[in-house]
C-alpha cells in the first residue's frame, strides 16, 4: 500500500502531494510502476499533535484526486483514509474501493452505517483518543490482550451492519511508546487469532527515526528492516512511502518463506 498524502503537514515532507493533476498522476504511476497493489489517499494528517481539518477541506484534498487516480490507472485499488463518514461515503463514489479509518469507527459514529451501505472492505486501527490527544494515552497494563479484545469488541460491533471484508490495523505510533511499538512488532503474530489481514505502517515512524537518532527522511533503511520483520511476524500489507523499496522486500520474503 503506497502511502499518497494530500496534506500539508504529513510528517514525512516528501510523502506530500500538491493537489494538481499532473502531481497526483505522476506520484501514483510511479508508485503502480514500482509495485503497489493499493494506493491510500489521505487528506488529514494523524501525525501526533495534528491540527483539525474541516470535512469539507478533507473532502477537497481527497475526492479529485481519488477520481483522477481511479479514471487513469483503474488497474490499481484506491483506499480512502478517513475516519469520517462522509469523506468515506464521497471517496468511494469517486472510485475508492476500501476504507483506511484510524479510529474504527471511534471518531465518527455513522461511520460503521456507512461502510455497511456502501459494502467496501474496511481496515480497523487501534488508537485511543485522537491524533492531538493520543500520545497522552500510552497507559496498558497488557498491551497485546487490551488490543486484542478492543478488535474482538469492534469486530462484534461491526458485523452487526454487514461489514464482513475488515482488516487488522495494530496501530504503531498510535498511543503507543516507542517501547510499546517494537513489543507489538515483535508479537504481531498474535492478531492472526482474530482470523483477518493485518496491515503493518512502520514506514518512517518515530519508533525507527528517534531511535536511530536520525529524521525521518533518513529512516528507509529502518523502515525496510522493520517491514521484512513485520512480514516475518504475519504482516499482510505493508503500508509504505517507499513502494520499490517495499516491494524489493517482499520479493525476498517470498524467496525465503514462500
């Protein structure tokens, strides 16, 4: 899953698009060209500490170019990330084929109404609070059971409006320490139980740039270390700014396991 920013303050500068045509065209080619199977639109950052955006803002930055992707490459599946119901609803009119909601529903309660009515798969991440709130929300006394059983109640919660295509989003950096972050890498096997994918976004995150000391456009190398892990441990999709060097890395996953 290549990573497609349309906003202004992602954490990682080069991940952001200006919302022009030909930018958007010419990142998401570059991005099938070098492997990517899903491209996830995103016009709000969740980066810690992000600024609100209004609904219609994040529908400006999200819709055009989800339609533009979707009318010039429709080879290539389109995720809209949101947590709001209505960029959802708009996203997959536009030609999105699958929901990215950081909260699970959490932060929009018409959002599970939603994506019964509009029946696209629906990724599920686990995140306490919101993207300004969230990194005041690190306490667990066991974090991989308090995931686990947060996704066992919102799965319950989801199937009763006829969602049955989710995936299984652990959330690291999401009102997790770093130290938290590498303990779920490193027990992500665990949330095969549930019986869904699980998608893996380590790509450039503070768990790998400040321990290393570095910035984030240093962190590539971290973030293919981290992601041959993540595959090792039952990653399913890896959600990357790096799609070659990403999908470099799976080649050679499936050279060793598969």
């Amino acid at each position: 899953m290549g990573i497609l920013n349309t906003t202004p303050d992602s954490f990682f500068k080069n991940s952001r698009v200006s919302i022009d045509k030909d930018s958007i065209l010419t990142t998401a080619e570059k991005m099938i060209r070098d492997g990517a199977h899903i491209l996830d639109i995103g016009g709000y950052s969740s980066r810690p500490g992000a600024a609100e955006v209004s609904v219609q803002e994040e529908l400006n930055r999200t819709v055009e170019p989800i339609a533009w992707i979707s009318e010039t490459f429709p080879e290539v599946l389109i995720s809209v990330d949101t947590f709001r119901s209505e960029v959802a609803r708009q996203g997959v009119e536009a030609g999105a084929h699958l929901v990215n909601d950081i909260s699970a529903g959490a932060l929009d309660q018409n959002m599970f109404e939603a994506i019964g009515k509009l029946r696209v798969p629906y990724i599920a991440m686990h995140m306490r609070g919101n993207p300004e709130t969230m990194q005041g929300q690190t306490e667990y006394s066991d974090i991989i059971l308090e995931i686990m059983n947060y996704f066992t109640e919102k799965l319950d919660f989801i199937r009763k409006f006829g969602i049955k295509d989710v995936i299984i989003d652990p959330g690291f950096g999401f009102a997790k320490t770093l130290e938290q972050n590498y303990y779920i890498l490193r027990n992500l096997d665990y949330f095969r139980l549930l019986g869904f994918p699980i998608l893996a976004g380590l790509s450039r995150k503070s768990m790998i740039y400040k321990l290393l000391e570095i910035d984030p456009s240093e962190a590539l190398n971290g973030t293919t270390a981290l992601n041959m892990v993540a595959l090792m441990n039952g990653a399913n999709i890896l959600r990357v700014h790096d799609v070659k060097e990403a999908n470099e890395t799976l080649k050679l996953y499936k050279q060793l396991y598969l």
